[in-house]
C-alpha cells in the first residue's frame, strides 16, 4: 500500500487542501505555523483507520476538541479527512460539530471505511487467521519529539514474546517512544544468543536484528556492535573502537538513530518472513527531518534513509535549504542514467525520477509546488525564501565597499 492522494476539509487552520504525494518522497517546506505540521497530523488520522480495523492495535483518530476549522469563533460544520491509495482504494474519516440536523445536511456524504476494511480482511485478517503467509505494510509517524528517547531503566515487567501487529502499536503517534524498541531489541538478542549457544555458532544471526544492524551500519557507517548491556541496563554501540551508552551521544545522533532503530525494529517485527525486511513496503512520516542536525547531515539525510528502506514511502516536513536543494541533485541524477559518469561524487548519488517525487512550500494551510515542470528540478522560488540573509550581507558589503571608494 502506498498513498496517491490527500484531502483535507475543515482541517485546523486549514479550509480545503488536496495533495498530490510522491509514491517515494514527498517534502513539505515552510514557516513555523504554515500547516505543515498539519498534513502529517491528518495523514496519521486517515491511516488510522487501517491500524483500528486490525486486531490488537488501535490507531489514533480526531481529537475531541481543536481538529475541526474555526472561522471568526464558529466551528465548521465538519472536518474530514480522505486518503487514495496508488491502488485505487479510497476512504475518509469525518467528525460533525454536533448532531444537529443542519450541520449533517452540512456534511458531505461520505466515502466511509467499508472498501478499506474490505481490503485488510483480504490481503491481511483472513491470511492471517488461516495460517497463509502475507506481507503487512508498515507505518510510522516520528514527531519532534523524537528527540526525547525513552529507555527502560530496568527489565520488570519485559514482555517475554512478541506478535507481528505489535509492529503497528502507538506507531501512528507522532510522541513516539523508544521504549518497545528497547525491549523487542533485548529480547531478540537473548534470542539469537541462545541460539548461538545452542549451535555453537557465533555466525547463527536473526534476520530481524540484522536488518536492524544493516540499517544502523547503512545510515551511520561510523557505528557498529549495537548491543544491550544490562549493568546498567542499555543500548550500547562502537564509535571509532569505543563503547558508548545510547544516551552519551550528541541529540543529532540520537535523533537520527533512535528514528532508524525504531523503524528498522518494526520493519523486522512486521515481516520477519523475508529475507531483508527492510525491503516490504512502508509509509512513514518525519517531522522536521533536519532535527538536531548538523548541515553535512542534512545534505546526505534523504539519500541515506531512501537508499536503507529502498520501498518505503517517506512524507517529510523540513526547515532546512540544505535538505531542500539536495533533492534537486537526486533528480538531476536520474536524468543522466544508470550508467557510471566517470565522476565519483555523481556516481554516489541516489537517481530519484521526478515521477516519485513531490515537493511543496506550504503557505497559511495552503500548498504551492515546487518543482517546475519544465526542468522537473526544484525551482528557482526557492531562492528568495532562502536568500534573505544573504542579500543582508550583500547588502553591508555593498556599504563597506562604498565607505572604501569614499
């Protein structure tokens, strides 16, 4: 399952939106308070249906208060939110203001969750409880606050076993915590460590942690050995031949690797039947991706979180113009072909097609495309958004050039 399409009615701030989204990458720029935010939220309400109809999850819906559009202090009618898949499957959430007869002749009638529910008692439910195999798509939602990692300081009350759906547990919740992560990976690695006593074999690996090392290794090739050490109790890995508690790296790295952790986790724990489940299908969602980054990070962010879940469907928001003008590389990429420029920089680059790709400047709940469709690049609208600081200094050097000639 990816997404094609996102309707927005009555949402926040927002009157009506329709979105377009990248079956590979779609990025959201704008100010603090732009709505981008926002879109994420009401993509996570949408797939929330798909996490409530599944047994032992529950996905998140519209809030009680503060979801549905006020205009001039008077609540819109309805919000609503609708989501279109590649496929062709369409569904819709709606929340009335109340339960008065005019605001239902006010609401639109709507698609309702029957075909979606339909779908995931085919593809996934009734598999599932005939013992056939199936593939469930992944989905995940990572906030700002991401940042705050949760880790258990001890291991009462560890649960002993672990199902494939628990892969979809709170992952629609933007405050996302680290905390099953933890302890599936603590599990695992008992696990495996039995195993490899049992065969005597430190070569007998699991597929779900090594798709969880490759993931680490593929986004940060400077760590290695992530591990659990139990006094005291965390997650350990190797820098530069050094041992370091999880929590003793910068907020840059643990932003970032806490996120590839946590996804490569549930990548593992939703199909642990595949060679590398890092290749099933995902949709996940990032909220400033460029969080707590360095800017030599943000150049490289995209390529490597594209290029380590190679069928994941990545919705991001961002501030930053490094993330923004890399993209612009990746699709120039592309245009060249797959064949070897003689030039290793452009050889390394990730080719992302400009039919998998969508970029827009959001703008008072508002969207505005961002790549021109000539060039099929990010286009040059970009540079005054970017650029005030710069002519500021252009500006004082202008000055102090005139002050010279004087």
């Amino acid at each position: 399952m990816k997404l094609k399409h996102l309707t927005l009615e009555n949402f926040r701030a927002c009157d009506h939106l329709d979105l377009e989204i990248g079956s590979r990458l779609t990025v959201l720029l704008g100010n603090n308070g732009s709505g981008k935010t926002s879109v994420l939220d009401g993509i996570a309400i949408g797939l929330g249906a798909v996490l409530t109809h599944l047994p032992s999850v529950s996905g998140i819906t519209f809030k009680e208060n503060g979801d549905i559009r006020q205009f001039n202090n008077v609540a819109a009618p309805y919000v609503r939110v609708a989501l279109t898949t590649a496929e062709g499957l369409a569904w819709d959430r709606i929340k009335r203001r109340d339960k008065s007869k005019a605001t239902a002749k006010a609401t639109p009638s709507p698609l309702g969750l029957k075909s979606l529910e339909a779908y995931l008692d085919e593809a996934v439910i009734d598999k599932m409880n005939s013992g056939e195999q199936y593939q469930l798509t992944m989905m995940a939602y990572y906030g700002v606050s991401r940042a705050v990692l949760q880790v258990p300081l001890r291991r009462k009350g560890f649960p002993k076993s672990h199902t494939r759906l628990e892969a979809l547990k709170q992952a629609l919740e933007a405050q996302s915590s680290f905390k099953s992560a933890f302890i599936w990976f603590y599990n695992k690695e008992n696990e495996e460590n039995r195993l490899q006593r049992e065969r005597r074999s430190f070569d007998v690996t699991l597929k779900e942690l090594d798709a969880v090392r490759t993931a680490i290794g593929s986004v940060f090739p400077d760590i290695s050995h992530p591990h659990i050490e139990v006094n005291p109790l965390r997650l350990a890995v190797t820098i530069n031949g050094e041992t370091l508690d999880l929590m003793q790296l910068s907020d840059g790295y643990k932003t970032l690797l806490g996120l590839v952790i946590d996804l490569s986790m549930r990548m593992g724990l939703a199909n642990p039947h595949l060679d590398n489940p890092l290749t099933a299908e995902a949709i996940v969602m990032i909220d400033e991706v460029d969080l707590h980054l360095h800017p030599s990070w943000q150049q490289r962010v995209l390529a490597d979180l594209l290029r380590t879940f190679p069928n994941t469907q990545f919705i991001m928001t961002t501030h930053s113009p490094f993330v923004v003008e890399t993209l612009n590389n990746h699709l120039k990429r592309h245009k060249l072909g797959p064949g070897s420029t003689g030039d290793k920089d452009i050889d390394g680059l990730l080719p992302l097609s400009l039919n998998d790709v969508r970029a827009y400047r959001m703008e008072n709940s508002e969207k505005y495309p961002l790549i021109d469709d000539e060039t099929g690049l990010v286009d040059n609208t970009l540079l005054p958004h970017f650029n005030q600081i710069n002519r500021l200094y252009d500006r004082m050097r202008d000055l102090e050039w005139n002050q010279k000639d004087d």
